[in-house]
C-alpha cells in the first residue's frame, strides 16, 4: 500500500489527529 504523498510531517500529525477526534475523544 503507497503512502500518500503529503507535505510534512506536521501535516499527517495533523491529520491524525482529526481522525482520532473524529473516532471519539482522547481520554
């Protein structure tokens, strides 16, 4: 599976983080 081409660490941080809100809240 290819990893997406995307523009910065910060930026799949990010992204990673509205999944994880978007699946429920961090507790």
């Amino acid at each position: 599976m290819p990893r997406p081409k995307l523009k910065s660490d910060d930026e799949v941080l990010e992204a990673a983080t509205v999944v994880l809100k978007r699946c429920g809240p961090i507790e």
